[in-house]
C-alpha cells in the first residue's frame, strides 16, 4: 500500500468548499446568534 502525504490527505477528506458553505460561513460571522436567540420565545 502507498503511503499517502500530509498534503494528499488533506486534499482527499475536504472536498470543495460549496456557495452555500461560503454564505453560511459568513452568515456566522455577522449575525450574533447567540443574542438573537435568546430573544425569541
């Protein structure tokens, strides 16, 4: 068996990252989440 790189490894497990990943990522970094929620009922 052939002995995968550090590089290769990283490359095979995180596959593309999607718009919708990007935006959600985003979305996470601006919105205070955790304030928002406690404000609903």
């Amino acid at each position: 068996m052939k002995q995968l790189s550090l590089a290769s490894t990283y490359f095979v497990k995180k596959p593309k990252q999607t718009r919708r990943e990007k935006f959600l990522l985003k979305m996470d970094a601006v919105v205070p989440w955790a304030r928002l929620l406690v404000t609903l009922p």
